[in-house]
C-alpha cells in the first residue's frame, strides 16, 4: 500500500481543524452577537425613559406617563419571598439527596420528580398556586401566593445546582471527617457545606435571574393590573416588572404612547437582575475567601 | 496477643467478591505492608478496620474483624468510637478547608473536648510528632492550602493523631509526593511504630521493603502470602509472590 504524502497529509489536517475551528468561534460569536443586540436594542429604546422620576414615581395618566416603582418594589418583594421559601427548602433537599439517601429506588424517585418540576410550564405553576394559595388556603391574590409559587418554580433549580455541588466535593474529605470519629451531620455541616457554599450561591443567583422574569406565575396569584401605591404586608397585592411590561404591551389604555415606558420597564427589569448577578457573585467571593481563612 | 485479627473475611459489592476468605493476625506496634496489583482487594482490605467500606451501598462482609480482640462487625458497636481509635491517612493529602490549628483540632472538637488549653497542647504535640512544627508555628492561623504538598500530608497525619488512636491506615500515602517528601513521610512511619500499629497500602515495593516488618502479599481478592517482610522480599514461599515482588507481573 502506498501511504499518503506526508506533506499533503498534514495540509489536509490543519485544513480540516482550521474549518472546525471557524465555525465553533463564529458560533460563540454569535452568541456574544445576540446577547449584545438584545441588550442594546432595549438599551436604544429604553434609555430614554429613564429617569429618577421613572424609578421613584408612581404610575400616571392610564401608564402612559410617570414612574414605574410600585412595580420595582413589587418584584424585589417577590423575589426575596421565593428566595426566603426556595433556598433553604431547596438546599436542605439536595444535601438530604446527596449526603443521606441511599442510591435506589427513592432516590431515584425523587431524582425524577425534581426533574419533573423543573419541567411544569411556568403557566402550570401560575394556576397551581392560584387554587392552592390564593383559594384553598385563603391567601388571596397577594404577595405571599405569589412568592409561594415562583419558589415552587425555582425549587429544581436551586435543588440541581446544590446537588452538582455537593457532588463536586471530594469524597476524601467525608472520609477524612468520618474517619476521626465525626457524624455524619458534622461532616456535612462542617466540612462539606463550607467547602460547597460559595457555589451552592450560583445556584441562588441561577434562580434570582430565572424568578424575576417569570410572569405566568404570577399572573393568577398577586400581579395587579394597576395599583399606584405600595405594598403594607404580604397579604397585599403587587405590581410586578414582567406582568407590568405585559400589561403595557398588550392592554393598556393607550398601547403606542405607553411604549417608551414598556420598553424602560424592561430596562429595568434587566439591570435589576444584572445588580442581583453582580451582588450574588460578589458574595460568593466574600465567602470563598472566608471559606479558606476558617 | 494481636492488635488486629481477622478471620474468614469474605468481603462483596453487590454480586461481586473483592476479598475472598481472608486470615491475617497483626501484632501491635509494628508495620504491615499490604501490597499486590490494582484491584486485588488490599485497599478494601485497609478499609475494613474503621469499617470505611461502610459508606459505600450495597456491600456486604462476612467473618469476623477483631480489634484488641473485640468484632468491631457486631452488632451494637458504636463506629464513631471505633473511627476513634483508629485513625487513617489517605493518598491525596486532603487537609479541610480550615486553618493548619483548626484541621488538627477537628478530630478533638467533634469528639466533644473544648477545652482550649487542652485543645492548644494536643495540637502542639500531634504537629511536633509528625516534625512539622518548626514549619507551621507562626502560621497556624494560615489556611493549611498553604503549606507544600508533604507538608499537607504530614498535617493530615497529624490531624489523624491528635485523638490518640491506637491504629494508623495509611492509603498509599506517598503516591502523590514527590521523593524527598517520601522519605520524611517513611521515616516519620518508622518513629510511629514505637506508640501505634500502623498498616499501610503500597504500590512501591521498596517502600514496603524499607518501612514494614511484615507484608502481606493479595491477589485477585486473596491473600497469597502473610509474613515477616525480609522472608518475603527474598525468600517468598510462594512463585507468585516472588513475580510480584521483582516485577515479572503486576
């Protein structure tokens, strides 16, 4: 058999890895390319209508003129609440998951029904809540349904992150713990917990961004269509960032004039969960720095 | 009398046998080698004296494992006390994410001691034992991420002393050192021998030649030969063992 030239073969390798190549970094390119033109799109549209008094003000004129803050204050509220409920209830899952059960048939089991939930269309959830919160147990349409059921939404999410991080940590160091005579609590909350913590944030910066954004959640079970005044307790109805740019955009009193401050709104919407990003990584840091000075 | 025994140790995961009828009696303060090729069941063996294989599921032992002549298999015995008592080392040195103090107290504080002074001075002790304490003394309060790889390792032996056990696993503590870390870590073993029974896993055969005083040679899940280490290295009674032993197979 004659073998190939050996020049022409190298020639055709680094062409073939050459191509392969260009089109991975054109792909990645264009993923920077669209997340840029998104943000510039609302950036280009949106700017315009940002004002102190647009972040400050309450509603005016059937939405089409002043602010949007009862709307802000809406969704910190909603996201702090499904936060409060969804991290602790999630974190405390994926450590009884990954430290405590047994690999079988229950596990496997809640394993699936994790999956499951993350895989309920949001609307799903949004009804959910209506009949269990806002009826059955008599909430209403109020902050406290609402951030009830966006915590529901964002239970997988923060259960699968804590899991994958739990996971990451070497089994050594359980064993290490063990091995002097610990339990198996001390181990998880002493050992493996502050090694996991800096990333089991991740999970809660994952959610904040996923949370915030939701609107069919809380369409049925706290958004208000308008309400110029602030929420006084979880019991009371809010205006929300994502219902409030679907309001504006769909059914409005007045669709073309209130456009500057749909798209604001959504300007807004995007720096809020940029802030909670930057704040949730800047903590992660904090205690990963903590972490290795205990 | 012996420190550790067992007898008839058959040892499975899931379906499958990883030690098959196992009988080797340990007199205390002395090194035993466990050597043989990958697999052949000797860190499974290791592990069945703080009955570490416990965390793993679906494994199940039968025989019997006495330690200073009580079955630390029966029932109602406590394994936390047990781990107590005998204390190990593993490949990778894996100090916690703590401060060089904090990793050799750990042991003390979950076994319920918080007295400070008394915590100060089994710290102080344990690191002097392992010849670390002229390294570390101005930086215990230093993450032990800090120290060398043979100083962790070190450290992670001394975390192990600080309880005061009586038995020391060692999990092929060197694999991951480099030569002149080795060397202080085996002559640190042959110190250790005078106040602890240690059994260490090795993929080196010098080293088991250098540090233990007896070998015990496993294959494919049996014991094929237990004895004084000298006999071993160069009067085997056994053809397999002599292979192992100068590289023929393994």
């Amino acid at each position: 058999m004659k073998l190939p030239d050996e020049h022409k073969l190298a020639k055709r390798k680094m062409r073939g890895q050459a191509i392969a190549f260009w089109i991975f970094r054109i792909l990645s390119y264009a993923i920077i390319a669209i997340l840029f033109s998104i943000l510039s799109f609302i950036i280009y549209k949106g700017a315009s209508s940002i004002s102190w008094g647009f972040i400050t003000k309450m509603p005016e004129e059937g939405m089409t003129k002043g602010g949007i803050y009862p709307a802000i204050i809406g969704t910190l509220c909603l996201v702090a609440g499904s936060m409060i409920f969804a991290f602790p209830v999630g974190v405390l899952a994926a450590i009884y998951m990954n430290e405590y059960v047994k690999d079988g048939i229950i596990k496997k089991i809640i394993k699936q029904m994790t999956n499951n939930l993350a895989g309920i269309p949001s609307i799903v959830f949004g009804l959910f809540g209506m009949s269990l919160f806002v009826n059955k147990l008599g909430f209403g349409d109020s902050i406290l349904a609402g951030s009830l059921t966006l915590g529901l939404l964002a239970l997988p999410v923060v259960i699968r992150t804590t899991e994958e991080v739990l996971k990451a940590v070497d089994n050594t160091f359980r064993h290490a713990s063990l091995g002097l005579g610990a339990s198996k609590w001390e181990t998880t909350s002493k050992v493996v917990l502050p090694i996991a913590f800096p990333n089991i944030i991740t999970g809660l910066i994952l959610s904040i961004g996923r949370v915030s954004g939701e609107t069919a959640p809380i369409l049925f079970t706290v958004a208000a269509y308008f309400l110029p005044k602030l929420p006084t307790s979880v019991f009371d109805q809010a205006m929300a960032l994502p219902y409030h740019l679907y309001v504006l955009s769909t059914s409005g009193t007045n669709i073309e004039e209130s456009r500057p401050v749909a798209y604001g709104t959504a300007l807004v919407l995007i720096i809020i969960v940029l802030i909670a990003n930057l704040l949730a990584n800047g903590l992660r840091k904090y205690f990963g720095r903590k972490v290795k000075m205990n | 009398m012996y420190k550790i025994e067992s007898k008839n140790v058959d040892f499975f995961y899931g379906p499958s046998q990883a030690l098959k009828n196992i009988n080797i009696a340990i007199k205390p303060n002395t090194v035993t080698a466990l050597i043989g090729p990958s697999g052949c069941g000797k860190s499974t063996y290791l592990r069945l004296f703080n009955r570490m294989n416990d965390l793993i599921d679906n494994t199940r032992i039968s025989g019997q494992v006495l330690i200073d002549n009580e079955d630390i298999y029966a029932k109602g015995i406590n394994v936390d006390s047990l781990r107590k008592k005998v204390g190990m080392v593993f490949q990778k040195p894996n100090p916690f994410p703590k401060t060089i103090f904090e990793n050799v107290a750990y042991g003390l504080r979950v076994n319920g001691i918080s007295d400070k002074k008394f915590i100060e001075e089994r710290v102080e002790t344990s690191i002097k034992q392992v010849a670390l304490w002229e390294e570390v003394k101005d930086k215990l309060k230093k993450p032990a991420f800090e120290l060398s790889g043979g100083q962790q390792q070190r450290l992670c032996i001394a975390r192990a002393l600080a309880i005061q056990p009586s038995i020391i696993l060692m999990d092929e503590p060197t694999s991951a050192l480099d030569p002149i870390s080795t060397a202080k870590i085996e002559a640190l073993i042959y110190e250790l021998k005078s106040k602890y029974t240690i059994v260490i896993v090795t993929h080196n055969m010098q080293q088991a030649g250098r540090v233990s005083d007896t070998t015990a040679f496993f294959y494919m899940g049996e014991l094929i030969e237990h004895g004084n280490t000298k006999t071993i290295f160069t009067n085997p009674k056994i053809e397999r063992t002599q292979n192992y032993i100068t590289g023929r197979f393994g």
